[in-house]
C-alpha cells in the first residue's frame, strides 16, 4: 500500500496562511508605533513639561515669564536646591513649583534661603511640605479652581481684582497673615509678611500661571505681581535627579520621618504619555483579541445545504481529531462503529450492542476468540500513539470480516 502526503490543512498552516491570518494585527501595530513616534517627534521640541516657563504649550507658564521680561524682570529656571539657594538674595523672588515633591531636609534647607529671598512663592503647597515651608500655616482639603474675589486688604489682590483661585486652601494664626480670594471661608492665597525677612506668599493652585489661563479675569494682573515685585525671579522646579533629594533621610509627607522621603515607584517615574500609549495599546489588543475569537460552546446540529459525500465528512473529521490529538475520540468511534455492524450478525439486539456481557459471549461463539481478547479490541483503553491507532483500525476490520464470514 502507497501513502501520499496529505495536503496542507489547520492542523499543519502553511507559512503563507500563517502570514494571511498575522498581517492584519502586525499592520494595526506598525501604524500605532509610527503615530507614537511621529507624535513624539513633533512636540519635542517646544514641551518641557508643566509649569516650566520655557513651555509653551497650555500647561506650560512661557506667557507670563514673557511677560515678565518685558518688564525688565530676568528670569532665571533652576531644577537643583543648590542652584536655587544660591540665586535667592533680597532683590530676588523665589517660585517653588512643587514644593510637596521635596524631602524634608530639602524643605528644611530651603526654608533657611527663604528669610534672605524677598518673597518666596509656593504653588500649592500641601500638608507634606507647608509646616516646614511655612511654619503656623495649616493646608486644608482643596477647593475647585474657579472665578473669585480677592475679599481681602492686599493691594495686589485689588488691583488684579476677580481671578482663577482655588486648590488647597490655607488658614493661619499669625496675626500678619492676609487671607485672600476665600474658598467656602478659607484662603486660597495667603501672604505671610515678617519685617526682618522676605514675604512667603501660598497660591493654592498655579493655574493663573498657565498659558491658556492667563488671559482670563485677573490672573495676568495677579501673576505679575506676586513674581514681578523684585528685579529678578528664580523659578524652582524640583527635580527627582537633584543630587540633595537622594542626599540624607527625612520625610516629606509629614509623618514620622522614617526615611521614605523622595521614594517615588516605577510608575511614577514613567512619563505620563508612555502610561497613556501603553493604556491604548492595551486597548487595541483587547479588541483585537475580541474581533479574532471564536466563540465555543455546545455543538449544534444544522441542515447542510448541499450533500457532502462520506468520504469528505470522514476526512474532515479525522483531520479535526488529529488537530486536537484526540486519539481516545477517534478509538471510541472506531469501536462504537464495529460494535454496531457486529451485533446484527451475531444476534445480538441494538440495545445491548455496547453492553459486554452480551455482545463479547456471542462473537466468542462465532469465533475462536478469548472474551479477554475480545474485550481489550473492542472495549480497551485509548491507543498511546498514531501507529497504535492505525493498528487497532486494521484489527476492528480483520474481526468485522472474521464475523461476517464465519
């Protein structure tokens, strides 16, 4: 007998099928990589992230630092503790960005270079850094940013009039302390004045800083002022490389000071634009996955339209129970088969064709066969391998025969 290599199916694609069925997902991937990258390539040049005043994107404070210089006032950014102690004098002011980020001794040392600034900004300093920052001050919960009036004495706060205030709010007992653009009875800016030392001022929010902000209401006026009082302007951001956060313990979250100052997780350090791309490519595969399943339940008898011969539905389902290895299904069809066509021959009824005690008793009467041989062909346990399923195909046929001609 001749075997012929059966032609290429599911169980066994072929590289071109492989490629039919993978292009469609590699294409979706290729073009959200390229849109990532081009992306990234387009605002690279003028993003340098929030607050940073040589941003000129919405978030960014490039408008009033503009602004600013016309007015003669140098502006000088700074991301290190060291640079910016260094730079604060009497003629200058100070703009801490985002104070809460830094450790306790950086607060600490920062608090000492306060006294000789002549006025120190914090944009919303909250409880982890504004008791060392500004000591008697108490952060309160925050409160929407939203058009206020300032509702209190500071000329600065009349003269810019209504402005876009809110964030953490503020309450103080030190009797120098104005309270201005109140939120729901708290200050959401708040001046501290102390005759032998410059001027702390707490801004709540920063949004009157932000490009796409400053043009509403009052916040040009209001910005303006508070950082343009002294002929130069150092603007802090404090950095995660600054060489002083990674320098000694302390905590800046206001607790016991068990050295966790600074520690920040992995995702923290991840820019929030990979954070948004992992997400959405995330996304894209769910969906993906979702268009390319299958859904499996229960099989479901259909009448086929055309007739498909034997043969064909014979072939189709073998290469199925190949494809799944389901070499214990197709034995127990093979026997089931055998079994069935037996029974009539031996007189046996279709009732008891699968029952042992009844179909094994009247082949053994028909043949020169043990029950116990006789059990393990038509009753065994599944075959270990292909060879051992051909081999009991072969033996069923060669007993069907044996019966028929007996």
């Amino acid at each position: 007998m001749t075997v012929t290599s059966a032609p290429s199916s599911s169980a066994s694609p072929t590289p071109r099928q492989v490629w039919n069925r993978t292009r469609g997902i590699l294409l979706a991937v290729l073009v959200l990589v390229a849109a990532g990258v081009a992306l990234a390539a387009t605002h690279s040049g003028d993003r340098h992230g929030r607050l940073d005043p040589r941003s000129a994107d919405r978030y960014g404070s490039q408008a009033v630092a503009e602004l600013l210089k016309d007015r003669g006032i140098s502006v000088r950014v700074v991301a290190t503790l060291e640079a910016a102690t260094s730079a604060a004098g009497p003629d200058t002011t100070l703009l801490v960005a985002k104070p809460d980020l830094l450790t306790r001794n950086q607060q600490n040392t920062l608090h000492g270079t306060t006294t000789d600034a002549g006025r120190t900004v914090l944009l919303a300093a909250g409880p982890p850094s504004v008791d060392t920052l500004a000591p008697g001050v108490r952060a309160e919960s925050s409160a929407p940013v939203t058009t206020r009036a300032p509702r209190c004495s500071l000329d600065v706060a009349r003269q810019a009039g209504t402005a876009e205030t809110g964030g953490v709010r503020y309450t103080s007992d030190n009797p120098g302390a104005l309270n201005c653009y109140p939120a729901d009875g708290l200050s959401s800016l708040l001046v501290l004045r102390r005759p032998a030392a410059g001027d702390t001022v707490l801004l709540g929010s920063p949004d009157i800083l932000y490009n796409d902000r400053l043009d509403n209401q009052g916040n040009a006026s209001l910005a303006l002022q508070l950082l343009g009082s002294h002929p130069h302007l150092v603007w802090y951001l404090p950095s995660l490389s600054d060489p002083s956060a990674a320098n000694g313990g302390g905590n800046n979250d206001g607790g016991t000071g068990d050295g966790s100052a600074g520690e920040s997780s992995f995702i923290d350090l991840i820019p929030s634009g990979w954070l948004w791309g992992t997400l959405q490519l995330t996304l894209a595969a769910v969906l993906a996955a979702a268009w390319r399943s299958r859904r499996l339940g229960p099989v479901i008898a259909e009448r086929l339209p055309v007739a498909i011969r034997a043969s064909e539905s014979t072939e189709g389902r073998a290469r199925l129970h190949r494809k799944a290895n389901a070499r214990d299904r197709a034995a127990a069809s093979l026997r089931h088969a055998t079994r069935t066509r037996i029974a009539p021959l031996v007189g046996v009824s279709p009732r008891d064709a699968h029952s042992p005690s009844s179909l094994l008793p009247a082949v053994s009467a028909h043949l020169s066969t043990t029950d116990s041989d006789l059990h393990s062909l038509m009753f065994g346990s599944a075959p270990p391998d292909d060879a051992s399923l051909v081999l009991l195909a072969d033996q069923l046929d060669t007993l069907e025969r044996e019966v028929r001609t007996s």
